[in-house]
C-alpha cells in the first residue's frame, strides 16, 4: 500500500492509486493489500472478510452483491446467480457437456457462442456479472482505505484456459480496474507462504481446493525465486460439489421429487448442504428440520455417510496430485511440505487423504486456507508497484502449444509446464517450389498427432517470395505472456514478410476433456510415438521423391537411358508403398535403396560444378 504524501504548497493531501490483490472465488471473493508494514491483509471487518460470490438482480435492474444477497438465494432464487466464475469463458456446449444444474436460467442453444444468463427480460454475461463482484471489492477497498484502487492483480485456477483468463481480465476492465497481472492461485498462495522467509529452499506442493475448482501444483522455492515445476487441476471440482451430493443424499433420503420441489426449495436444500458439511467438519453429526414448499423435512447426516458422499471426488484430487508429483520428475519423499488452500481443505477427509498421499512431508494451513490467495495477489501486486526486490515469479504453461506439420503431425514448440513469460522460435521451410504462402495452424495438446489434439487458431503468411522448396526460411515464433495468453508471429527472414496473430481462444472444450487429454498421453503414448514414426517416414520418402524426380527432369544428359530407367522403378517402387501404407521399416528400406542407387549422380554433378567453375583458371600449389 502506498503512503499517503502532503503536497507542501497547497497543504492538500495527495492520494496514489492503490495496487490491490483480488480472489475472485466460485463460492467467495477477497480483496488484500500489503500495509506499509509490508504485511498481507484482507480488506473487510473482523465478520465479513468474505464477500459471496452472489448476485442479485432486481426487475429494476439493480443489483445486489455479496452478504446483501444472500437472503434472495431463498427469498427470489430465480434471479440470484451464483458460482459465475464456472461460466467464465466459457460456450454453451461446455455447459451442455458439464450437465451443471442452476436455479437461474442460463440461455443454451447448443451452439459454441458465449453463454448468456436471462434474469427477468434481460441479458447478462458472465463477464459482466463478474464485474459487478470486482466493484463491490473495489468499493469495498476504496472505502477501508480512504483511497483511489484503479488497478489490480486478480487470481485464476492453474487450468483456466485462454478464454476464461481473457474473459476475467475483461470483468476488471468492466469493473473499472487496470488489471496488471493475472496469476495461477497456486502461484499466488506460494507466495504468501514464502514470501517473509530468508534464504528459504524448499520444494513444495499447493493443494488448493476452493468452492468450484481445484489444483495441485509443484513448487520450487529457492532464494526468493518461485519456480512452478508442474500444475494439475480440474476447473469443475470442488466444495459446491460436495455440497451437490448431500442434497441428492437428502432428496432419496426423504424420497423427494425434484420436479416438484420449486426453485426456492431447492435453494433452500443447498444452503443446509452447505452448512453440515462445515458441521461436519468438526462434528459427528447434523440434523435440522426446514420447510421445503410447505412440508417439514428432517434432514439428517452423519460423518462417515458424508465421507462416502464425497469420496470420489477427494479421490479424483488425489489422482491429480500423482500426475503432477510425475510431471515433476519427483518422488513422494521429495515434497517437504504441502500447503492447505481454499475452505474446502477444512474438510477431514480432505485433509486425511492428503497428509496419507503426502506421508512425510510437513502439511502447512497455517493461514486462513479462504484468505491465502488473496493475500498472495496483494503481495504480487506489491512485487508490481516495485516495492519488493527480492522475489521472482515462474509460472508455467499447463499444455503443450505446437504447430500442424505435413502428414498431420503436432510439432511442439513450447513443450507443457514450460516456464512463462516466454518466448520460443523455430524455423521452418516450404515443401513445394514456388509456394507463396503458408498455413499455420495452432495447437494445445499432447498427443503426437494433431486430430487428437485442441486447435486454437489458424493464419496464413502470405506474399513469400516464389523460391524453390527448402529455400525459404520462415521463423515461427511463440510468445506467451505473464497471463498465460499465446501470441504467435511467422517471419519469412529472406524477404521480411511478416504476419502474427493474438490466438482467439477456441470454445467447445470440456474441463474434463483437457484432464482427459493428459491421461490420453500417456495411455496412447506407444501408439502415439509408433504412428508418428509411420508419418515422419512417409513425409520423408515423399520429399525425396520429389527430389528424385526434379534431379531426373534437370539432368538427364548426366544420366544413361537404363540410369534413367532403373531410377524411375525404384521411385515406382517406393510410391506403391506409399499407396499401400505399408509399415515405417518398408518405406525406410525402398528409400535407402533408391538412396544407395542415386548418390553416384550427385557425386557425378558435383564433378561437373567443380569442373565449371575451374574452367580456364590456373591453380598455384
């Protein structure tokens, strides 16, 4: 936080805009600064430093935010909308897919627009209804502070993806924010935990585990330098999940008909949920008769009913937490500590399953798990506005980013879990004389061919200058900047023609589909790597077919009528292969032998240069 200077002239104070760290959460939102003291703190009183992610909006238009909102959840549920942040970036065949159940009414259409959510006759995207939390925080600060905060650090989960991390940057514009930087909450929450400590070096885990997401990243901690090793997550799991489940417990329990139960009813039922579990977690048991449509109903739960609920998905988390560990290049026993963040880590079961997957190492919750982000995002902010010297953040890209080569093939310039920001370059050539331009199509994936992995964009470099193939040397170039957002520029260096594109994110992609796109990896990874040998063979006997048969056209007064002839069965030979798509080991052998049968003819060509180009000069010994 800066501090507040007297304009000595006019006496009049004079007020800096403030950098503020913002968690904007599925379930609650933060806003935190650090105080002159160098100190991470949440803004709010002592009982409401939480601000629910709720929105209210009335027939007028106005809007409700926060703990005002939170008597319409049963009062008027219709028009409450809450977990937002889920529809972030997001299309309606995401949510189609996701089979997500709300009280309010979000508009499907089964195409790949964004989706839209009517309350009363009007419109509302979730950008907009994001914006509306980020002022309520943003009010809130300039309130606590007695200071102008126009700009902000604002946190994701790890696996967001381009188009919910635009659309998050894009509700801080909307909500009058200069958003500076937007970062992995993991990220955020290794650096409250380390950020005070001198000399530290430590490798560490960040189990984060909030309403509606959850990630597991490996951090490297070394003299104030926070190097991200490896990130997992699933954008769609958490403690409303967990709540979910007791209230279908509940309705089968009760034998209750949810197309009979109306909107407030079902609301209802979901507040209960959410209050066993905090019961729960740390008592044996909870019951509660409430009203749902008129009828009493007693709703009753015990711990260990509730642990089955729910263990699943505590499993699901503990998948990940091996995936990541592997990505790593780890072992178990090389984590020394696992830090505890978001409410739903307050859950036994939760905590249970992860100090028995993390046996051995130090299970650290000792900041509030619900403010720990928040005060990360602050310290980043802090880090930002140049007050803090002594700390370096890498953070890393979750998926790896290539380009389609011939034969389908993904050539990968920034492999996953590279450190960003960063900036990678290949170069690249064309295949046919005379090619003037080149498409270039952008994926995000792991697998070795491109069908099999997600495409983000396409663009074409235009106007190369016509040269004959392999000549041209076009340098591709991959940039992803601090937010995770990819940037892609082609250069064809010999004539300076240039094209680049900010990749437009590509909706229809499923979280659960960019989880399944890892596991795909691995258990396809010996066919993968077996077709892709197959490709690479067939692309390479093409070229030099091509090659072959350009040598023939140009120089047959080097070649005899049978060279001529044995040279062209042996390509015939070779384009049946082709045809057939016989295995790698057969191409590879019809190319050698065209190979060991043509290489006298560029010897003999050779001769003939050397001879030119020595024609009628002397040479002195």
């Amino acid at each position: 936080m800066s501090k507040i200077k007297i304009d000595i002239k006019s006496g009049s104070i004079e007020k800096k805009d403030v950098i503020v760290g913002i968690d904007l959460g599925t379930t609650n939102s933060l806003v935190a600064v650090v105080n002159e003291s160098g100190e991470a703190m949440v803004l709010g009183d002592v009982n409401h430093l939480l601000v629910p992610s709720l929105i209210h909006i009335s027939s007028k238009g106005e809007h409700t935010v926060g703990e005002a909102a939170k008597p319409f959840l049963v009062n008027d549920s219709a028009n409450t909308i809450y977990s937002v942040k889920r529809f972030l970036g997001k299309s309606y065949e995401d949510i189609t897919a996701q089979n997500q159940q709300f009280n309010y009414t979000v508009i499907d259409d089964g195409s790949e627009n964004l989706v839209k959510i009517k309350i009363h006759n009007q419109y509302y995207s979730p950008i907009t209804l994001s914006s509306f939390i980020l002022k309520e925080l943003k009010h809130r600060a300039e309130k606590l502070l007695g200071q102008t905060v126009g700009s902000a650090v604002i946190t994701v989960p790890a696996y967001f993806n381009d188009a919910q991390r635009q659309a998050t940057r894009d509700a801080g514009k909307l909500a009058g924010l200069n958003v500076l930087r937007i970062i992995n909450e993991p990220t955020a929450a290794s650096l409250a935990y380390g950020i005070n400590i001198k000399g530290l070096n430590k490798t560490i885990a960040v189990y984060d585990l909030g309403g509606g997401t959850f990630d597991i990243s490996i951090l490297k901690i070394e003299d104030g330098i926070f190097e991200v090793l490896s990130t997992h997550g699933n954008t769609h799991l958490g403690g409303d999940d967990f709540d979910a489940a007791i209230v279908q417990h509940w309705l089968k329990q009760n034998i209750l008909d949810t197309s009979n139960i109306n909107k407030n009813g079902s609301d209802n039922l979901r507040i209960h949920a959410q209050k066993a579990k905090e019961v729960l977690s740390a008592q044996e048991t909870y019951a509660e008769t409430v009203d749902i449509d008129g009828n009493e109903i007693n709703l009753t739960l015990d711990k260990t009913t509730f642990e089955n609920l729910i263990a699943d998905k505590v499993a699901k988390t503990i998948a990940a937490c091996k995936l990541a560990v592997k990505d790593a290049e780890l072992t178990i026993a090389e984590i020394e500590e696992v830090v505890m963040v978001g409410g739903s880590t307050r859950v036994p079961l939760v905590l249970n399953s992860v100090k028995n997957y993390f046996s051995g190492s130090q299970i650290d919750n000792t900041i509030n798990p619900d403010e720990v982000v928040a005060k990360g995002a602050a310290i980043e902010a802090d880090i930002l506005a140049g007050n803090r010297k002594d700390t370096v953040l890498l953070d890393v890209t979750p998926l790896s980013l290539g380009i389609e080569m011939i034969g389908g093939l993904m050539d990968i310039v920034i492999p996953r879990n590279s450190k960003i920001p960063n900036k990678v370059a290949k170069e690249y050539t064309t295949s046919v004389d005379g090619q003037i331009n080149l498409k270039i199509t952008i994926y995000q994936g792991e697998r070795e061919m491109v069908k099999d992995n997600r495409k983000l964009a396409s663009f074409e470099l235009n106007n190369i200058p016509a040269m004959p193939a392999g000549l041209p040397k076009i340098k591709i170039t991959f940039m992803v900047n601090a937010d995770g957002i990819l940037k892609v520029s082609a250069l064809e260096e010999r004539s300076g023609t240039v094209q680049e594109i900010s990749v437009k994110p590509s909706y229809g992609l499923t979280d659960e589909e960019v989880e399944q796109m890892l596991l795909d990896s691995i258990k396809f990874a010996q066919d993968d790597v077996s077709i892709r040998m197959i490709e690479e063979a067939r692309n390479e006997a093409k070229q030099l077919l091509y090659t072959a048969k350009r040598f023939i056209e140009k120089n047959q007064a080097l070649l005899s009528p049978s060279e001529q002839e044995e040279t062209q069965q042996r390509m015939n030979h070779l384009q049946k292969l082709l045809d057939k798509n016989e295995t790698k080991d057969a191409i590879l052998g019809a190319m050698d032998a065209l190979n060991d049968y043509t290489n006298p003819f560029a010897e003999r060509l050779m001769d003939k240069a050397v001879k030119n180009a020595l024609y009628g000069k002397k040479i002195i010994d």
